[in-house]
C-alpha cells in the first residue's frame, strides 16, 4: 500500500463509527512512516499570521493572550465576526473541515472506504439537508448577516497563501469553501451529540429477551434538581427502588442495524455539572455560577475560547470550533452554563409498507427518495438511497430480519429548522435577566439546563430547547417505545422535517411550562432528574443519568449554605474538584461483608480500602482498586446473562446497565447465579491480576490525561498527566473514554471582585508547532484556573483594515 492510501486507511479506521464530536478511536498502528519534520510538513511550523488583512467590513484587531486565547474588537458588528471566522480559521482549521466532513457523509472522499458506515450513516440522516433547512430559516436576518461575515473570514484564511495545518499534508487533501450553512451543522453536530440516543431500541431488545429491570425509566431518589429541600440528597441514597418503562409489546431490533446506529449515538459519560447560589448566600452579596461541561476530552479541545468586544457584544467564554458566537460565558451583563437536561427528543416509528410505499393512515404513501453517491478515495463510488416519511428518515439493515426489526423511522428534534444560532448571539448581547430569557427562548436544540445570574442579583434556572408533545388518536403519550408510524402513533404537531417546524405550536412543551426556578437562593445540576413526573404535565425524558453527582452537589450545597460560613469562590473550586465517589461509599461495605469469599492476592486488595475516604485523588491506591474492581465487577455481573440471552452476534457491552442498576441488584437476583459474594471475588481476582501486570501502585499510575489526536501520534497527542476524579465524582474524568470536564467556568457577579476564573484540557491552538497546543493541560489536571477578564486582552497580532470581498 502507498503513503496515500496508507494515510487515509488509517485515518478511515481511526473515525469509523466515531460520534460526531468524538475524537474516534485510536489505533496503535501508524507506523513511522510519517516523519514529523520532513517535507511540506516542516512549511506548516512556526507560521505567523500576517501583520494586516483585508476585511470588506472594516477595522479590527486581533490580540492573543498568555494562554493563546485570541481578544477580537471591532466598531462594527459584522467587522467583529469576520475576524471571528478568520482566526477560527487560523486556528481551528483541520478539526472544522473534518467534523464538517464526518457530519455531511463524506469521510470517504479522502480517507477511503474505511469510513463507508460512518457517511452511510450521516448521510442516510442527511443532518446537510437539516443545516440547510436552518440556514434558509436565518438568511437575511441580522445573526444571518453576522453569519455570512464569519463564513468570509473563514474562507478569507484559506484563501490567504498560508501553509494549511499540518493534517492537510498527511492526507493529502485541501479544504472546500467555507459556507454558511456548515455553521449551522456544527449546531447540528453538537446537539446529536447531546441527545441522540437508540437506548429505546436496546431496551426493546433486552426486554423481548426477557430481561427486566436493566433500563428503568426512573431511579428512586431524591437529588432531582427542581423540588430540592436542603438536607433531602444524603438521606435519599439508601432507596434502590425502579420504575419499568415501555409496553409489554417488545420486539428485538437486528443485530445489524442495532450495531450500526450504536456506532453514531452520544458517547457514554456525556454530562455536566453547574449550580447558581445567589447573593443571600454568599460572602460577597452578588450571585456565584458555575459550569463544567463533561464531554470528550480530544487534542485539539471540543471548545474554543475566545473574547468579544464590539458594539453590541462584550463577551468571554467558549464556543465549538464552526460556530461564530460564545456558547458558555460571561458578558457584560451576566453569566449563563449549560448541561444535559436528559430529555427525549427522538422518536422511531415502523410502518406498513409494500412495493416501495409506506402506509400512513388510510392512504399509501411513496417513500420520498434521493440517490446520493458517496465518494471514496481510491475505491468505487458507492450510491445510497436516502429514504424519509413524514417522520423523518428511514434507517435500515440489509439482513433477513425474520421478527427482528430491521429498520425505523426516526423523527428528531434537530432535523427541523431550528433557531438555537439566533438565539446563542442574543443571548451574548442580552443585558441582564430579560434579555437573556427572551434570547433563550428560541434556544431549540440541543435540550439543556441553563443556569443564569446577572450583576442586579437575579438568579435563574430553566430548561431550554423544545420537546416534543407526542399524541395519538388526541392523546398525550410518553415517547418510551417505537411506535406504530402507519397508524399515526406518536405524532408531533407542526413538526416538519427538514422544514419550517412550528416550534411555538401546540407540539411542543411552551416555554413558559419548561422546568424552572425564578430567583432561586441555590440551585445544581449534574444530569440527574429533573422533576418528579407526578408534578409535570407532560413526559419529558425517558431516563436521566444516574444520580451519584446529584446527591454529592445537594449534599455539599446543603452543608454549606446551612452552615456559618458564606459561600465565595474557594468553595465554587472546591467542589468543581471535588472527588468523593459516592459508588464507593455505597459498594465498599458490600464488598468488605464478602471478605470470607476472597482469598490470596484478592484480600490484600480488600485491606487496601479499609478506611478510605472514598476520594478518587491520585495518589490514592484504594480508589484505583475500587476503580479496576468497578470495570471488572460490571462485566462480571452483565456479560454471562447479556451474553445467554442476547447471543454471540451482539457486543454485549452496548447493553450494561448503569452504575445506580449494577450497585442495587439484590443479592438473590438472576444476576449473580453463584452468589453475589462470588461475583465480588472473581471482580477481585481480576483486578488482582491487572494491577500486578500493569505495574499500577496509585490511582494516578491508571488515571492519566490520555488526550490523543486522531492520527494517534506520540508527537500529536497530549502529553499524559496522572490526575483526579472518576465518573460519579463532581471532578469528571473518564481516563478510558477520554471523557470529563472540558471546561471549568466560575463566574462571580460582584463588580468589585476579581476576574472569573476558567481552566481548559488543552490548549486553543490546533496546530502541533504553536506554544500553545496543549499549554494549559498540566494546569487542567492538577485542578489549577487562570483568570477569564473581560474585555481585550494581551499585544496586537493581527489588525483588520477596510478592502474589498
């Protein structure tokens, strides 16, 4: 195989199946190959930006700061996020083009046909005819108008003469032109990302198995974010409890296509944390927020932070690579974080069909259906038969699926035209609390809590984005099952895919009746449920995340907004670096009851926790047992029954419940046909075993920063740090999905006060050869922050003078 196509194999091998946003996952097998500083390569190092550009919209100017954090002024709006686009651009090139790639279907075109399933996939959910739709809904607009400016000064960087990023050289292709609409896809990307989920097929799947119990729709406790009374979280974690969800008419969905569409759902760990505690709680009279995102960790980082300053912007934060406008952040006005509100905002249908029609109702209906050819470098071209119903598009499987499902309907909030790109730039001009609720109002994709304080003291807590109300036959139902598409189960109203969705309609919850708080004294949340079902009127989600982060952030609230001491922000960083597992503390006392059951090296690892205090620090040897004990225990426990029941086509892993699910089995279950003591100590032995293989003696030996890029080369990735933190402590870190805070925000409202404070996985520069590609990382892992002012910052690099298009 030549260096081409050696590039582009590997580079299909390293995405396929990757989610949108993910860094893929890597592969060991690169080779040498590639020398770092050889060829065109070495023209792409120590590239300075030119001193002047010309811009069609005026003056600007272009600062950097210590930390490679770029500051844009302009007198003009469109001015302003022209230089936006330019120094995205500059900075963020490869990272935009390939999430551009991957989300339209067309990896294939340079890397080969390694990537098939990932473009069959994207392009059969044609997220491009989605983006489109959005950008035709917002072109001619004012956000539209700043839009096109940023996409000019995207293309105004490529077209500029520079060396493009090192990546273009290993694969030997060079950037489209930047349009519009990819801005909008990037919206896309990132809201499928949050809430694009197939849990409904794999609970169909296991419960047609006969397998109950392992998806429930409700966990019993009591960390629910709205309803919260101090002192309620700790009590509540006693209480195992689970509510079964769906119908009793269950079918399995095909190994073939359950396997595909898993490859393309959110990535496991995805969530966040954030709280609000106002000005009658905290040292300095003026309201405290914070956030931290929890999504994958990639060299170069997910967010890209910048600062704004024009006429109607001063803004600081972070925003995704594509898009022009601060997504987190802080303004003039206030501050406002986002985190995974857990809603349901994807339905599958299954229809009648024959002869290439689809019935819907009383009538047949043709499929509507478009050949679209996929591309592939050195290879045939393939074409796919995109197919879509009034629902939206038709995913499926060539197999023989007997009373296997072979394929849906899929009807997702992200598919019609949305208006979440107006609403992000109104929300970063808003002048306090009114303006920022009017902007998050038409917030539609992806579903978040937002936690809001502004400089009058206000304090707010709502869930943005729409979700559907779904009816049939005039009735509320909830969206926990795939519904019958031909006899018009589960429709929502005014919805039109890859069209004008009337959002405001009567098929979606109203804003007004979102979940939320008006003025609360302390509020957090970290993707536990939101609200109890019996006080809500409508089905809101069909699960949330498990509740261990919930109950810590309530509990630690509690204490010390009871307590003497006023909140400020020591404590805000303490408890973003917070590590108690409160897995640990639950499961720890089981384990030690098994005692009697383990023998040999197993015990010495049971000596290891007496006495620990449940802090998944670094430097502590019981939380890298209990951490090993954790993975090991989960497959002994789930893969014997899975595997029985499931059979030898599945990965059986797609399939493990929770950690809430796995921790509250009953003893005397189907789950532990030996015992559940005996499944602690084969968990142990195992553990046992690959502690003294690996060589590990600390937590920090196992649970290192491995942020890699996706060509997986030493001289790429991240360095590796030993850090804290797991995936059911407020500190989040996920060291084998690379998951976990990808960006810490503290925001204090008090004028007088400092500058807030940030701290990133990373570094904001994507090209290898810059100081500042992964400068901040050590900082990030030793749960250091660095201040986040208002306002231009650090020496001109770049000014921005009239000329023409």
């Amino acid at each position: 195989m030549d260096r081409e196509r050696t590039r582009r194999a590997v580079l299909g091998a390293l995405l396929a199946g990757g989610v949108a946003g993910a860094a893929g996952t890597p592969i060991r097998r690169y080779l040498d190959r590639f020398a770092p500083f050889s060829g065109d390569l070495w023209d792409t190092a120590g590239d300075d930006l030119p001193e002047t550009v010309e811009s069609p919209y005026g003056a600007a100017t272009l600062r950097y700061d210590d930390h490679g954090v770029p500051h844009v002024s302009a007198d003009d709006e469109r001015a302003l996020y022209f230089a936006v686009g330019y120094v995205q651009g500059a900075d963020r090139l490869f990272q935009m083009d390939l999430q551009r790639r991957q989300m339209r279907g067309e990896l294939s075109a340079v890397v080969g046909d390694a990537t098939l399933d990932s473009d069959r996939f994207h392009v059969a959910m044609d997220f491009a005819g989605a983006a489109e739709a959005t950008w035709n809904r917002l072109e001619g607009s004012e956000t539209g108008d700043l839009v096109e400016a940023y996409t000019e000064g995207v293309n105004r960087h490529v077209d500029g003469g520079r060396p493009l990023p090192a990546e273009y050289d290993l694969l030997g292709f060079e950037p489209e032109p930047w349009n519009p609409a990819d801005a909008m896809l990037a919206e896309k990307q990132i809201g499928w990302t949050l809430t694009g989920s197939f849990r409904t097929l794999r609970r169909e799947t296991v419960r047609a198995a006969g397998i109950e119990g392992l998806y429930p729709s409700r966990l019993d406790h009591d960390a629910a974010i709205l309803g919260h009374e101090a002192g309620d979280g700790a009590a509540s974690a006693a209480r195992r409890t689970t509510v079964p969800s769906g119908t009793d008419d269950q079918r399995a969905t095909h190994p073939d296509l359950e396997g595909w569409l898993s490859g393309f759902e959110s990535p496991p760990g995805v969530g966040s944390n954030s709280w609000v505690v106002s000005g009658e709680h905290t040292a300095s009279g003026a309201p405290l927020l914070a956030n931290d995102p929890h999504l994958s960790l990639m060299a170069p980082p997910v967010w890209y932070e910048m600062g704004l300053d024009g006429p109607e912007t001063t803004v600081r934060g972070v925003t995704f690579p594509g898009v022009p406008f601060v997504v987190i952040g802080e303004n003039a006005g206030g501050a406002w974080g986002f985190t995974n509100a857990g809603a349901d905002v994807i339905d599958f249908y299954e229809y009648e069909t024959r002869d290439g029609q689809y019935r819907y109702g009383d009538e047949w209906r043709d499929f509507e259906t478009e050949d679209r050819t996929i591309e592939v470098a050195d290879g045939d071209d393939r074409t796919v038969t995109v197919r879509k119903t009034v629902h939206g598009p038709v995913l499926s499987a060539e197999a023989d699926g007997d009373d296997l499902r072979t394929e849906v309907g899929v009807a997702w909030t992200g598919l019609g035209a949305t208006r979440t790109t107006e609403a992000v730039r109104d929300l970063n001009r808003s002048d306090g609390m009114e303006e920022a609720l009017a902007a998050l109002e038409r917030f539609d994709l992806p579903t978040q809590n937002c936690v809001y304080a502004d400089r009058a003291g206000n304090t707010h807590y709502r869930v943005v984005g729409k979700v559907p109300i779904r009816r049939t036959d005039g009735e509320q139902v909830p969206g926990d099952r795939v519904f019958d598409g031909s006899a018009k189960e589960g429709e929502w109203t005014g919805y039109t895919p890859y069209g004008e969705t009337d959002w405001e309609g009567e098929g979606f919850v109203p804003f007004a009746e979102m979940p939320h708080a008006d003025q609360p004294g302390y509020l957090g949340t970290a993707n536990q449920r939101v609200v109890d079902d019996a006080d809500y009127p409508y089905y809101f989600a069909e699960a949330y995340g498990d509740p261990y982060r919930g109950l810590r952030l309530w509990d630690r609230l509690d204490r010390r907004i009871t307590g003497d001491e006023p909140v400020d922000p020591a404590f805000m960083r303490t408890l973003q670096r917070d590590t108690y597992d409160a897995r640990a503390a639950q499961f720890v006392p089981v384990m030690q009851e098994a005692a009697s059951a383990v023998d040999g090296d197993a015990a010495s690892l049971l000596a290891d926790l007496d006495g620990w205090d449940y802090r998944m620090d670094r430097d502590s040897r019981a939380a890298l047992v209990f951490a090993r004990f954790l993975d090991h225990y989960r497959d002994v426990v789930f893969r014997p029954r899975l595997g029985d029941a499931l059979g030898d086509r599945r990965d059986v892993t797609e399939y493990y419940g929770g950690d809430w699910v796995l921790l509250g089995l009953d003893p005397d279950s189907a789950w532990f046909p030996d015992g559940r003591n005996a499944a602690i100590a084969e968990a142990l032995a195992r553990t046992a075993t690959e502690l003294d293989e690996q060589g590990w003696a600390t937590y920090g030996d196992y649970n290192t920063t491995a942020i890699d890029h996706p060509f997986d080369r030493s001289w790429l990735n991240y360095p590796r740090y030993p850090t804290d933190g797991s995936a059911a402590s407020l500190n989040n870190f996920r060291h084998e999905e690379s998951v976990g805070s990808s960006w810490r925000m503290i925001c204090s409202m008090d004028e007088s006060a400092a500058t807030s404070e940030g701290a990133f996985p990373g570094g904001n520069d994507g090209s290898v050869f810059s100081d500042h590609y992964h400068d901040q990382l050590r900082a990030w892992a030793d749960g250091e922050y660095k201040p986040i002012p208002l306002g231009t910052n650090g020496e001109i690099a770049v000014r921005f003078e009239e000329g023409e298009r």
